[in-house]
C-alpha cells in the first residue's frame, strides 16, 4: 500500500528533515509515520498514541505499507516514553493548546529539538506560552484542507527569545503575506464574535475579561484590514 496524506498532514511531513528521526506525538492512523519512511525521509519513526486503539490502527497502517519494521509504536501520553537522544524532531499536531504545553512542560528537553505544532485551539495561549518559555516559533504556515484553514508552526528551543509585541498572529504570516491570511482571520473574528456573546450571556464572566476578550475582536478586524489591502 502506497501511503498518501491529505494537506495538512502533508504540510506538517514536508517541514520533517531527511536523515532526522521523527517522534509523531498523538499518531492516530500512523500515517505520517508510514509516508516518512516509505519517502525515505526517515530511516526510524516513534509513533505514540494514549489511546489503544488508534495506536493499534497505526500498527496496521505501518504493516499494510511494508513499513512496520522502521516504526516504533509507544502507548503514552505525550512524551512520556521518549528520551531526548532518541529524536531529532518532534510533530505535535491536532491537539488543543493546552495539551500542547502540558506535553512540552512535561519534556523540558523538546528546547534541544525541533518542533512541528499544529494547534487546534487556545492559538494565542501556546503562543504566549512558547515564547515565554525559551521556545521561538521559526516560521509559521496556512494550510486549507478539507473546508477548514489550518495554522502550522515550525518552532525549537531559543536561549535568546525575542518576545513579540503581540500573541494574536504570527508575524511570519504577515511577512511573507500568506494568501490564505484573510479567510484565517475572517474565520477567528466569526468564532471569537460567538465566544463573546456567551460571555454577555454568562454572569460568571467579569467586566475586565469581557472588554479583553473584546479588544482581541477589534485587533483581530484591525489585522484583516490590513490583510486586504495586499490581498487585492
């Protein structure tokens, strides 16, 4: 079986380094792992999962590609079963922010590494979180697939973090003017819009958190403007 990625996974196994191992943290159909191996990108891949039965669905994916001998399969949260000599790369996609800095807190050592993130949600949390924890995001990507624009990080550990001025948006995309910034930014202001009339809803949300949360909006707009000025 000749394994073929859709384009977010095939955006996240195009920044893997010829000759470098792979750890592909939360795996679960394995097929990155099986694409890196089978495109000899990699001679060794550890693929984990915390679930069974995701990790026993990459096992088949592996061997139904005739890949299964260069795969290392680990049933673990995170990092937890890996060292830091073993890899040289770690991806770390399709999880909440949270789960992302609870798996980096846990493997100091991942600052010695390079790091592809895919984050799902709290963007602007992990992105704090990153810099202010010696990590620098290196470069960051769009990728639209399947109806869904999704943000991709190349980062690693930095002893002398520039912290932005801001956490809302990575200043590579603005840089380098990503054709898919404004739809990404239009689909933000319309989910962060729905946050905030919950919290108009909520009388557990305090005034201070309410006008924060507002300003991130208006930031967000603010941005999308400038957006559409190159993007005609």
């Amino acid at each position: 079986m000749t394994v073929t990625l859709s384009k977010r996974l095939q955006c996240l196994a195009n920044k893997v380094e010829k000759g470098s191992v792979a750890a592909d943290v939360g795996t679960d159909h394995g097929y990155i792992p099986a694409w890196l191996i089978q495109n000899n990108i990699c001679s060794k891949v550890i693929a984990s999962d915390i679930r069974e039965g995701p990790l026993q669905t990459a096992i088949k994916t592996a061997a139904n590609a005739g890949v299964d001998k260069f795969i290392d399969f680990r049933l673990c949260a995170g990092l937890n079963k890996y060292s830091a000599d073993e890899i040289d790369i770690a991806i770390i996609a399709g999880m909440g922010g949270e789960t992302v800095i609870s798996i980096l807190e846990e493997a100091p050592w991942t600052k010695e590494k390079r790091l592809i993130i895919q984050p799902q949600s709290k963007i602007p949390e992990l992105r704090k979180w990153l810099y202010e924890n010696g990590y620098s995001i290196n470069d960051a990507e769009l990728v639209y697939d399947t109806g869904r624009i999704y943000l991709v990080w190349d980062a690693s550990g930095c002893e002398n973090v520039k912290i932005p001025d801001s956490f809302i948006i990575d200043n590579h995309l603005i840089e380098k003017q990503d054709r898919l910034l404004g739809a990404y930014l239009e689909g933000l202001i319309k989910r962060e819009l729905k946050v905030l009339k919950g919290m108009e809803k909520s009388r557990s949300v305090c005034r201070e958190e309410f006008i924060q949360h507002k300003g991130f909006i208006e930031e967000l707009k603010r941005l999308k403007e400038e957006t559409e000025k190159w993007q005609k």
